[in-house]
C-alpha cells in the first residue's frame, strides 16, 4: 500500500555530516576522524540525555558543546575560528549523491523532513542544497521542545502533515530514529547505508535512498 | 557541609563492568575489547531511547539485547552457552580494588546503591562481592520503571533515604549520570577515573573513590 506523504530525517539520511567536515576544514587524519564520530555520538546523547532530564537546548546548542567537550577528551585544541568553522558547517551540509535523483523519482508524493535540527540549521541546509524544491515541509522537533525519539517529536509529524502515521513511511538512516519512529506508529523505511544491526525491524531496509520508489511500487 | 547519606551508583562506579568480562570468558583480544566497548554503549543507549519513547524493559532483557545487537553488528558469532555466560558474569561482578577499603572509611554515613540494575542482578552482585554488610539500601530504577537520567529515577533515592537531594552526595563513574543526579539536585562527586571530559560541574572530582572521605572531612 502507497503512503500518503514520505517524511525524511535529516542529518545522516539526506545530509552527510561526515563528508562536509572532513572536506575544506582539516585535512583528513585519523584524529579528526575520532574527533567526527565522537562529537556525533556526543551530539546524540545529549540530545537523549537532555530530553530524559526535561531539559531542552537547541540543537546548535547541543552541537556546540558537544563539539567542545569532544576536543577536550581527545585533547584537540581547536581555535575559535575553527570551531566556528566547524559548527558552520552545519548550515551548508552536502547531501548524499543520491538524494536529488531519489526525491524526484517520489515526486508524486507529498515530501517532507522532521528532524532534530533548529529551525534555522534546516533552513539554511534546506536551501544551500536546493531541496527546497523538493520538500514541501521542514519540520523541527525545536515545536515540541524534545528530541527524538520522543514520541513528542515523532507527534509533530502527524500534526503537519493532517495524516496518520500509519498513512505515511518515515525514512531514516539512524537506527535509534528508526526503532523511534516504528515505535510512534509510522512505516518505516531504515536506509542502512553501514550495515548496522539493530532490534527494531523497520517495514523494510534499504541501502540507498534511490531504491525507496522501486519498493512502493513494487 | 557533611552530607547525610551518600549514594552510590554501581556499574562502573562499584563494580567493574569490563574486568570481569575479559577475565575467564573470553581471552583477551582486540575483537572482544570492541565487543564489550559496543556491548556498553548499546546497553547505555538502549536505557535512555526505551526511556524516551516511554517504554520499559528490565536491565536483565537491555543488557542481553545489547551484547546480541552488538555482536550482530561486529559479526560475532556467539554460542547461546557463551552469551549465557557474558550475561551471568553481570551477577558476581569484581569491584574496584579501592571499593572496599573506601566503604570502610566512610562507614559513619549511611551508604546506598541506586542503579539501573534489575533487582535480582543488583542483590546477586552485591552479595557476592560482600557489599552487603556495607550498603543499607539498594534501590532499583526498576520500581520507577524508567532509566536514569530521568528524574523519576534519582527521586527513588530521595524517597528510599527521606532525606534531600541536597543533604546527600550522590557517587558516580559515569559522567552522564553525575550530569543527571546533579540537574536533579543531589550533590555530586564525579569519580572520573579515565580523565573524561563533559559539561557539566560536578561538586567535586575524584580519580579514585578512596579520595572521598578526606575531601568529606576536609
């Protein structure tokens, strides 16, 4: 059965936030490698951390300290231009070299992004990567003042769009917005672009965005 | 300012997590040094997304859903007899060589465990390891029926002891919980004993947990 709409997350799933910071910033070596996964993995557990706490903290906030706590664990010092550098960014990110292809070929339905992102991360992501042609809503969980996988966050979906979520598929390629988003009540779609294993069996998985349509009219 | 009962948390903090492990079980070879790293990070994780999406599974089912993920995800293959026994190891866990002899010279407070354990794995470790004569109560997050950070977690030592979260020094190895207990309003003391770096300011730092009692008196 064909979803009503086709609601993406961002950061890992359109944008690749790794490629972006490797490429112009440092030249690539195994530290700042380690500084990359660190401060993602950092970036993500605050977010959890946070929302467990009943605190909330903008996701530039979020990805700020947990770019400066990860440079003081791995005891990188970084200038505050580079750390400015690097927080910047955030707001032109590449997307993966499928993604233009894959979101035309899925152009009959309704497109939209829900992410952890603050609304002006997105828009300024959105619009450096021309997907502002393609996505009809931007979605920040910032509404809701929680993060995902809080079903909170997942709710903001359904409200924008005025449509079940067992009407619409949530792709992702983070296995903990996957599990979430299965969870809350969407179908699923997990785009496990690494191979990773998880509990949570999504409707079903994909390696590269651009097999989505194929599946939905297969 | 004495505090009026001091709480500590266990895994990490109390008992080795990863000594045991390694020793008997396995030998001790970089696969299964990745492997317990993973097995942690997954269980951790698990703890606070079931939390966020308001779900709840027993520490036992977390950490046995953990070590399986993660050994999928590494492609390890693991007899059912030697999962059985990497769980089990959980029950009769080592302490640090310092938990003893720093218990004792904090015998004048009233000493207590709040952790993520199940009840049964916390009674199994704590009466093997011989904590029992020492700690007075040992509180599971399993009667709130969610993970740590949450607040409703770091209330059960409040309601457990009858005392405030500010007349108490909450103990932990691991940064995220010294961040959750402190948001909550206990007194922390950060045992830090691998020079980790993170945001918030514990009241104050240890690098082992024998330091305590002088910084108490002095």
């Amino acid at each position: 059965m064909r979803p009503r709409a086709i609601v993406f997350d961002a950061y890992g799933t359109l944008f690749d936030v790794r490629a972006v910071v490797l490429e112009g910033i440092f030249p690539i070596d195994p530290d700042h490698d380690t500084l990359l996964q660190l401060w993602r993995q950092r970036q993500l557990e605050y977010t959890w951390l946070l929302s467990l706490m009943d605190r909330y903290e903008d996701f530039w906030n979020v990805t700020q300290s947990a770019l400066q706590s990860s440079c003081r664990q791995l005891h990188i010092e970084l200038s505050a231009s580079q750390c400015n550098a690097l927080l910047r960014a955030y707001l032109s990110l590449p997307i993966f070299p499928e993604v233009a292809s894959a979101l035309e070929s899925l152009k009959r339905y309704p497109l939209a992004i829900l992410s952890n992102g603050s609304p002006h991360m997105l828009s300024a992501a959105v619009g450096s990567s021309g997907l502002d042609s393609r996505i009809t809503e931007v979605i920040s969980v910032d509404t809701a003042k929680v993060y995902k996988p809080s079903p909170r966050a997942y709710a903001l979906g359904v409200a924008a769009l005025g449509l079940a979520a067992e009407d619409m598929l949530f792709v992702s390629s983070n296995w903990w917005d996957v599990w979430g988003a299965k969870t809350f009540g969407y179908r699923v779609c997990w785009c496990n672009r690494s191979g990773e294993a998880m509990e949570c069996a999504p409707d079903f998985e994909v390696t590269s965005l651009d097999q989505i349509a194929r599946r939905l009219t297969g």
